[in-house]
C-alpha cells in the first residue's frame, strides 16, 4: 500500500506599511522613483547618521497586532541583525528579535466549509533592505536604495497550514485584514507583500516534523499555490526514492513552475544579533493600545452581517463586494447617495467587474467617485437614459470618473420621450421592413426584436425600448 504524506506549512509573510515617509528618516516611501532618488544618510548607511523611529509605523504595528489577537509587547526593542549583503547599506537591518511588537496570535480561515485557525508565533517591525538590479548583457549588479527604510512587518505563523488551499486562504485574510486597516496596499506585484513558505512532508500519523525548506520569490497567490504544490511532490519524490530533503533555501521560477537552491541551510545562521544602541525602547502603554483598538474599522465580517440586514442585497452581492476595501468603500458611498442598494450592487457585480477583468486590474486600483455611480443610477431609474446608453457612459465613468450628468447633456444621450417624434420613426421603419410586418402578425416574435432594432438604429440608442415594444405592437395590431 502507497504511503500517504501529510504536507506541514508556515508562512513568513513581509508588508510593508503604507507611511509616507521611511522607518527611521523622512525620505519618501512611494514606488517607482527614479534609482536612488528616495535615499539619505540615513538609509544608505552612512556613518555618524542616526535613526529616528517613525511613530506611524507602530501605530499601523500595533493595529496589525490587535486585528490578528495577538498580544501587544508593551516594552518592545529593535535589534541589530548583522550580515552582509550588497542590498544592505549598513550590514546589519535593524529588526525586533528578543521583544516583538507582537505574539501568540491567530486568523481564522475557512476552506471547504471547515473553519481554522492559523496560529501566529509573533510579529516584528524592521526596516526593508534595497533592491538588486541584475544586468545580464553588462554581467553587472546595480544597487537601487529607495526600498532600504521602508517600513515592514514580519508575520511569523506557526506550522499549522496543511494545503495550498489553506495557505492562500491565510494569506487572503492577512491581506483584507490589513487593507481594511489601511496599514497597506498589500499589492504582491509590487513587493509591498511577500510571503516565504517553509513546508516539510511527513508520513501521515506521524508527530515528528520533516525536513523543511524555504521557498522565496513569491510575488502572487497563484504562484504560491503552484509552489507549495511544486515543492509538496518534488519532496515527495526524495521519499519515495529513499533520499533525504536537504535543509534548504530555494528559488521559485513561476514560468518553469520549478524551484532551484539558492543556499543550503544546513546551519542556521547567527546573525549575531545584539540591542541596537541608536535606538530606545518602545513603550507601549494601556491608553495608547484602548486608542489604537477603539480606531480599529469594521472588518469584513461585520460588515457581511451589516450588509445583508442594512441594504438587503444577497449574501452573494456582500460577499464579492468586501472582497475589497475599495469596493465596500464605493458600495457604501454610493448608496447612501441614491438610496438605491441593490441597483448600486448590480453595476459593481457586473460592468465593473467586467471592466477589471478587462483591463487586468485589482478593485483597489477603482478610480471612479461613488458619487458619479449614484448619479448614473439615478439617471437610469428615473428614464432618463436607457439601459445601453448608461453601459456606454459607466464606461466613461469607469475609466476617466467624468460626470454622468454633464456627459449625457453634452453628447445628447438622453431617451428620447416625445411620441410624436417616435411615431414617425415607427412608421418609417413598418413601411421599410413589410416582410417583418407580415411575419409579426403571422405569430413569429422574433419579427417585433427585429423591428425594435430597426427602431433603435434609427433613434441611435435614444429611446426607451419598452416604450418602442409597446408604441410598435399598438401601431401592428391596430
């Protein structure tokens, strides 16, 4: 009988914090300047300069903290992590190693209808390292510095994810937790969240833990999943074949969907890490945490219940749209505006995300104002406009926010409702098409669409189909 293997996972997960300056100077934390133009003494390294630390980022740290229940260190400490590497101005990162911002924790997730939860060991506040720029055609490596200083937080679960399906499951909640803080943006394609997975295999039944490796590179969910799994057989694969796993960092290539080794951990390293000395401690007192949790939002579990009571639309609406924060955010806004929920709800639900799949965009990247959605609402509830007309308009509120009022006045959008004008179309349109006239009265339906159709053509898009449905069948059955 095959041996069966249960797969044992934790995660290291970075963000980094959504500030608009660095951990321990002023310089700007924004993404994509220009190489080094985000740089100063201080987060280059230069000697004599000293870090000043930035209070938002253990506001955001401790939040982070409370949304997850973990405890809050009241006296915490940064540490100096000493290696070096050419990405890493001083050689050593300032990080937290004996007192954390925060520990013993957890996350609650759901995959296949069973709840769990994701226990997390602690959280530290560091500072980013800068990033390497390969040159293949010069064989050369450049520097960039603007990274060095940004704000992170370090997410160490325990081993207690079993799938990828889990591990995606946590990492989505991690995200949604702290884009409702607004703490971070979490886009993992532009590295302001990266997750390191250590996973080991072991014989199903067994207490004893495998031997693990770490996997990095990882810059999306799919790409994590794909990984876990990759990492899951290749281990496997050892087993089977009486080999041993070797302790180990490895590389992900997502395009080869294959890891390589990028350094044995066979040892683990002594980063010889001792208090940093630039630095006082942190004291975090009981009236500084009662303020930070009574600012803390309403998560997305609370707003799903709010939703469904509140704005009576479906549980499958409340659950797409607090998906996002951005999304929640519009959803909200913009029904308050119109006083008209659901209506709200169906243009988020369908064109919207039909528009963002289209383009290959995140809800968070949503640029149009709640405001110009109610009024477009409105403006298709009261007939203003008809239905295809107001596709073509969200389209333009979609990608420029222009206003719907002022843009169906320019263009001459609006329905036309004068019968008179309609009526002569309609007679046009019954004396050019006798063919579809004599096929309508001989029961064929299809003949009416084609009729409407002609109708529209002609009104270019402006009129009120159901009212050309009706105008038309009293004119043919008369």
């Amino acid at each position: 009988m095959a041996k069966q293997y249960e797969t044992v996972i934790g995660l290291e997960v970075h963000v980094e914090l959504a500030t608009k300056t660095k951990i321990f100077c002023s310089c700007s934390t924004q993404f994509g300047g220009a190489p080094n133009t985000h740089t100063c003494p201080v987060c280059t390294g230069m000697p004599g300069s000293l870090p000043v630390l930035n209070r938002q980022v253990v506001e955001y740290a401790a939040a982070i903290g409370l949304a997850v229940n973990c405890e809050i260190t009241r006296e915490c400490k940064f540490d100096r992590k000493n290696y070096f590497y050419p990405d890493n101005p001083q050689n050593y990162q300032i990080s937290q190693l004996y007192l954390p911002i925060a520990k013993n924790g957890y996350v609650e997730i759901e995959t296949g209808g069973t709840r769990k939860r994701v226990r997390i060991h602690e959280m530290h506040m560091e500072e980013d390292a800068g990033k390497l720029i390969h040159d293949e055609w010069d064989d050369t490596s450049l520097v960039d510095y603007n990274r060095s200083g940004v704000p992170l937080v370090e997410i160490v679960s325990e081993p207690d994810m079993r799938s990828a399906d889990e591990v995606i499951a946590y990492l989505e909640k991690l995200r949604l937790i702290i884009q409702y803080l607004g703490a971070s943006d979490c886009k993992l394609q532009e590295g302001s969240m990266r997750a390191d997975v250590n996973l080991s295999v072991r014989e199903a039944g067994k207490e004893e833990f495998g031997t693990r490796t770490e996997m990095k590179n990882l810059n999306s969910f799919k790409a994590i999943a794909r990984a876990v799994e990759g990492e899951r057989e290749r281990q496997i694969e050892l087993l089977e074949a009486g080999k041993k796993v070797i302790q180990e960092t490895r590389r992900w290539d997502d395009n080869k969907e294959a890891s390589y080794p990028m350094r044995s951990k066979e040892d683990a390293k002594d980063y010889r890490y001792f208090p940093d000395p630039d630095l006082a401690p942190v004291i975090i007192d009981e009236e500084w945490i009662e303020r930070i949790r009574a600012e803390q939002p309403e998560f997305r579990t609370e707003k799903l219940e709010r939703y469904e009571r509140e704005y009576n639309i479906p549980r499958y609406d409340a659950e797409i749209i607090t998906e996002s924060k951005k999304m929640a955010d519009i959803f909200e806004a913009a029904s308050t505006a119109c006083g008209k929920p659901k209506k709200v709800s169906n243009w988020l639900m369908v064109e919207t995300m039909r528009l963002l799949k289209e383009h290959g965009m995140e809800p968070e990247e949503l640029a149009f104002s709640p405001e110009n959605l109610a009024k477009l609402v409105e403006l298709t509830e009261d007939g203003t406009i008809n239905s295809s007309v107001a596709k073509e308009v969200f389209e333009k509120i979609f990608s420029e926010d222009v206003d719907p009022e002022k843009y169906v006045e320019e263009k001459g959008l609006k329905t036309v409702s004068d019968e008179g004008a309609l009526k002569e179309v309609l007679q046009k349109v019954i004396a050019e098409n006798p063919q579809a006239v004599v096929d309508y009265r001989k029961g064929k339906a299809k003949a009416l669409g084609s009729l409407v159709g002609q109708t529209m053509k002609m009104m270019k898009g402006k009129a009120d189909p159901a009212l050309v449905n009706q105008k038309l069948k009293e004119l043919l059955d008369h």
